[in-house]
C-alpha cells in the first residue's frame, strides 16, 4: 500500500494494531474490578471502550468511590494480572510481513501503556529490534491528547508533519489529528471500519499490508 511520499517516518499504536491483545486486556480489567470489589463487568461492557487508559475505564465502572488509593489498587491489579509475555501467537496475521514491506522508513511504536510493558510484549513477540523508538506513555497524558506521539516524532527527530500514525481505535485517530500526522486506521482491532470512517482518518487499512 503506498503512502504519501511526504511521509518520513512511521509510529504504530501497540494493542489491536501490532498485537491482539483485546482478550488478555478484557480479562485483566474484569479482574482488577473484582479486586476492588465491582462484580458484573463484562466483555461487553469493556469492549466500547478499547483504547481507553485504565483511569478512565476505573472513573466509569468503579462505582462511587472514586479515591486515588482504591484506582491505585485497581491499576496494580490490572497490571499484575496482565499477561506481559504473551508469545508471538498474539501478533495479527501479516504484521510481520507489513513491517518489512515498510522498511524504508524509520518506525517507532507510541502506547498508553508504560515503556517498560511495552519493550517486554514486543520482545515476547518476536519485535524486540525491529522499532528504532518505542514510547510509552509514562508520565504523559494518554491519547487522544498528541503528547506521546509528539515525543516519539522528537526521539525521531522527524517533524511531526512528516509522520504517520498507525492505529485501531478513535484515540489514536484524534491523537494523530492533534499532533498534525498523517492519520491511519486499521480495522484488524478495537474498533469497527463503520466507527473508523465516522472520523474521517487519511487512509483506512482492511489488513497489514505486504
């Protein structure tokens, strides 16, 4: 698939774009909420919100007891039940294929998760030296606001007009949008093509491209 050849440089949203990570995602969050004392939280009650940070998943279903010391025991749940080391199964068919067709560019992964997750799934699945950048969210705001994806553009040292941002869900859309990326969405994960098209992106993609 060709891009625009203004482009010099590629960053990738990590879950429902590189890794299917929806099931492990869902489990974590149904028991981080059990933890904590929520019951009833289904698949179906996550699934709409696939993107969001976990702050904003606890400000939503927590109930009324929205203290910082009962979200810090919903996000160290969560965190200690997610499966870091989930095996190169958990790539999307033709990820591999796509990232070498790409190769021509410099290519970093921009997630809401901390680094440090990020640099372990990504080695547990075969990508580890693949990305020349790859940046959490760490301190930063969570997308859509562009922070993470300005500061993987900076690392870069690519002017953010001259990047791509590769994504699976409205966050990673408007975050792009806001940092003034060129916009892809990918209908491989979180969020359906109808949902996508709603947000006008530059280009959708139906499977990775080889």
């Amino acid at each position: 698939m060709r891009l625009p050849d203004h482009l010099e440089a590629l960053i990738f949203d990590l879950d429902g774009t590189l890794v299917d990570s929806e099931a492990e995602i869902v489990r974590s969050a149904i028991v981080a909420f059990e933890r904590i004392g929520v019951c009833g939280v289904s698949p179906d009650t996550i699934h709409p919100h696939m993107g969001c940070p976990l702050e904003d998943l606890f400000v939503r279903f927590g109930g009324a007891d929205q203290s910082a010391g009962r979200l810090a025991r919903f996000v160290e749940a969560y965190r200690s039940s997610y499966e870091h080391d989930p095996g190169p199964g958990a790539l999307f068919d033709g990820v591999v294929e796509m990232l070498a067709s790409l190769g021509g560019y410099p290519k970093a992964v921009a997630t809401t998760k901390p680094t440090w997750s990020a640099e372990k799934i990504l080695a547990s699945v075969g990508l580890d030296g693949v990305f020349d950048l790859v940046q959490g969210t760490d301190a930063m705001p969570p997308k859509p606001d562009p922070a993470v994806l300005l500061e993987a553009a900076r690392r870069l040292g690519v002017p953010a007009g001259r990047c791509a941002m590769i994504g699976d869900t409205g966050r990673d859309i408007q975050a792009a949008r806001a940092a003034g990326m060129y916009a892809v969405a990918v209908t491989w994960g979180g969020w359906s093509r109808a949902r996508l098209e709603a947000l006008r992106p530059d280009a959708i993609w139906t499977r990775p491209p080889r």
